[in-house]
C-alpha cells in the first residue's frame, strides 16, 4: 500500500508539460482494435488505466508494445469477441469495446464495466443506440450479449448527451453499412481527437464536437497510422486550481485554454491572472482569492465534472461562501467528508454542496476514494497548514501519473511512501 506525504503552505512555481487526455487515450486504444493494420499512439502516458485497458485488448487477440512513450497496437489479427469481467470490472471504458468489438467480428460478449463509484453509471443509452443500428443486444448475468448480423446505419436521438454512449455508437456506426446520424451528441474535445484518428484511418466522420454526428459506413478500416492524442484538459485544470489555492505562478505546456474556458473564466473572476498562447497556459495568483460564488457542473463546454471536486476544495480556502451544484453524478462528494477532517466547512444536501471559506486549513490524515476526490484532497493538502497523507493512492494514479514528481515540478512538497 502507498499514500502521499504533503508539507502544505509552499506556493506553486514552475513550468510542467501535461499528460495525454486519458479519456482521449483510452476510447482512441478501444477504437485501434477496428482498424486492420498498426496505429502507433505517440506521447502517451502509462496511466494505470492505460496499462488494465492494454491488457483488454491483448486479450482479444491485438499486439500491443511500447517504444518509449509510443503504444503500438498491431490489430491486423484480432481473434476474440469477449472481454470478461476480471478485466471489464477495473475500469468504465471497458464499455468502450462493445462498439469497436460489435463492428469488427459482428458479435460481442462484454462484462459490465467499472469504473470510480461516483455513481450508478448505467450503459442504457450505450445499448440504446445499438439497437438503433439494428444490432441484437441481450444483458444477462452481468454481461452483454451483442451480434450485428442485421445492423444497419440510422437516426439515434441520445435522451442524455452521454461522452462514452456517443464514442461507443460513433465506433459502432463507421464500420455499419449506410448512414449514422446522432443527435444530442456529447461535445467533449476527446469525441473530436477519437474521430479525428478514425478519419485518419479511412472513416467518413462529420460533426463531432457538435451535437450532431453523421458517420457513412465504411467496409473495412486498414490504414496504419500515427497518432497524437490531446493533452489532458482535467490535469490542467487540476494544476490551475492547486494554483489557485496555494498562490503562484505556474506555465502548463500542452494544454490548451480552450479547453479549460469556463474554469479559467472563473478563476479570472477570482483575481488570477492568465497569459495564453496556442497550447499553453500561464496563471499567476496572489492571496486569498475571492469564492466562485456558484458553479453547475455541466456536460462540455460546462464546468466539468471532473473538475468538481477539485473546485470544492479551492473554495474551503476562498473569501465567501460557494454553492457547488453536480449535475453529472449522484454520488460525487466523498471527498466532503475528507475535506472536513482538514477544517472545512462544508454542508452537503443532495446534489449541492455548500463551501464557507476558512482563512486555513490545517494537515490531516485523508483517505482518497475516487479518481478526481483524491486530486481534491491533494490540492487541500497542499493548501494547508502543516503536512497531510492521503490513502487510496490507487485511485489517484488511474488518471495522474507519478503525480509527487509533478507538484515537485511546480514547487510543491509531496512524496509517495510505502505504508
Ligand atoms: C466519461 O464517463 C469520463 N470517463 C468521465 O471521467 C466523465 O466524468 C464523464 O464522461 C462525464 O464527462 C471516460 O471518458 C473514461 P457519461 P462516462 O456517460 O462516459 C449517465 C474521470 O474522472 N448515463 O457522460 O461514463 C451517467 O450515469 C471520469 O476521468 C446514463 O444514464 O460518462 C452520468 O450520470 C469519471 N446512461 C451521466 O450520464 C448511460 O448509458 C454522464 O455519464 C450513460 C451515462
């Protein structure tokens, strides 16, 4: 087991190149397996995640090496159709094979996916819109029975503009004979990387990052190509907002503005300071800034909620009160609690949290539960007065890699210890 050691109360100097987008990497390896040929993904990051979701696409019969940072995934031979469950159940873009599988051998056997419990996180749109295609989909036993003898191309109207249910029949659709349109599309940055990588690989994508996608059919994909996914907008925004908290002046390369507008319209609000070039961001931030006031998580380009926890923990230490409203999510406050252990004021009532900034907050010991609470707890240990562990590293490292060796970068005073 390992936890973080955090001295807090250092202000955050430096520069940090970011990550590739996980949720950019991990669709864009499932997409890989529908393309007869070679894609090398360059500039990629071994997040945890990145290594389980390698192991799922081993296990249908792709090659998968590294050359450095490059991924190389050789699908020209893909022999299996199942993905079960003690692979299925580490992570939510599992659920990301069943377009990609379902297109190229016509028939799918995949286990229920995991994922951090931020929720229920049903795959009903994602079966949904397969049906729409003509495909026959049976849910039993905690799998999913898939076969696409009658799929045809079609309309599909998403009740909700779910990211993984539009990259799951966006897949699906490309290689399904006829024309795709999907309406109430999700608009994320990372549908546009996955069609941008299809499109290189002979697919006939239109629309993606607005609501609606349109997608013609192709027979076969068997291009070999090099790719290089986006930076990931949630680190950068994670690096922004421990900014925030800490005070300083940090410049994250690979990171484009665009993709963080809505928070760094807040932050600006807030008195930080910023100077944005093409794909890089620079922000200065001194003293106590003032709170957010209110925030709403919402679907791109929206506050995301991948964001939420981390805004949480900026505004325990911003003048003022906050109301954090997630929209996304049913269950994506565990880190409140953690939170409290550090001296914040914090009132939870269903999907609103309520935050009354404290002149400071003091170190404690914190246990991560999810992904982007533990980023949030780390943000506050560095925040604080004196020093903080944080438990449940694991969850941190799915989506943050060698996290310590980052904030050390930008100044701050973190290590990971064995316990
Ligand atoms: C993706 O999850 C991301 N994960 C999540 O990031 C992110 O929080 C989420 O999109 C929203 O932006 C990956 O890309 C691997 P959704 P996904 O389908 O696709 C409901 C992180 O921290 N819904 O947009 O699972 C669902 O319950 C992770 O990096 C249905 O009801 O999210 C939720 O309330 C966490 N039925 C809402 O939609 C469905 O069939 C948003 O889910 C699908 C989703």
């Amino acid at each position: 087991m390992e936890r973080f050691f955090i001295q807090g109360g250092k202000a955050l100097r430096g520069e940090l190149k970011i990550d590739t987008a996980k949720n950019s990497i991990l669709p864009l390896m499932a997409a890989s397996i529908m393309v007869e040929g070679v894609t090398t993904f360059q500039n990629v990051t071994r997040y945890s995640d990145v290594l389980v979701m390698s192991k799922i696409i081993e296990s249908l019969g792709a090659v998968v090496s590294w050359d450095g940072d490059s991924l190389i995934i050789d699908s020209r031979e893909l022999s299996g159709s199942s993905v079960l469950n003690e692979l299925a159940g580490k992570l939510r873009a599992s659920v990301f094979l069943l377009g990609p599988v379902l297109a190229r051998q016509k028939t799918a056997k995949i286990a229920y996916p995991g994922g951090c419990e931020i929720g229920l996180r049903p795959i009903d749109i994602h079966l949904d819109g397969l049906k729409a295609l003509g495909a026959k989909v049976i849910d039993k036993n905690g799998y999913i029975y898939a076969s696409a003898d009658k799929m045809r191309g079609g309309d599909y109207a998403l009740r909700f503009a779910s990211v993984g249910a539009t990259e799951n029949i966006m897949m699906a659709a490309v290689l399904t004979k006829g024309q795709t349109r999907i309406y109430n599309a999700a608009k994320e940055p990372e549908i546009v990387d996955l069609a941008c990588y299809l499109n290189k690989c002979g697919a006939k994508i239109s629309g993606a990052g607005s609501s609606v996608i349109t997608i013609e059919g192709v027979k076969k994909l068997s291009r070999s190509v090099k790719f290089r996914p986006l930076g990931d907008r949630i680190i950068a925004g994670t690096m922004l907002l421990a900014c925030a908290a800490c005070g300083g002046e940090i410049t994250l390369k690979n990171a484009k503005a665009e993709h963080n507008e809505a928070l760094i319209a807040k932050l600006s609000q807030s008195a930080c300071q910023f100077d944005i070039k093409s794909d890089k961001i620079k922000m200065r931030s001194y003293g106590r800034l003032k709170s957010f006031g209110s925030v709403e998580t919402a679907t791109y380009p929206g506050i995301p909620t991948d964001l939420q926890p981390q805004i949480v923990a900026l505004q325990c230490v911003s003048d003022g009160c906050c109301m954090i409203v997630e929209n996304l999510f049913e269950s994506r406050f565990k880190h409140a609690a953690e939170l409290m252990k550090m001296g914040a004021d914090i009132t939870l009532k269903n999907n609103v949290c309520l935050t009354r900034g404290r002149d400071k907050l003091y170190g404690a010991e914190v246990k991560a539960s999810d992904l982007r609470g533990g980023a949030a707890l780390v943000i506050a240990g560095l925040a604080a007065e004196g020093y903080t562990t944080v438990e449940g590293v694991e969850f941190i490292d799915r989506g943050y890699y060698e996290l310590e060796k980052q904030i050390c970068l930008l100044g701050g005073d973190m290590k990971r210890e064995k316990i």
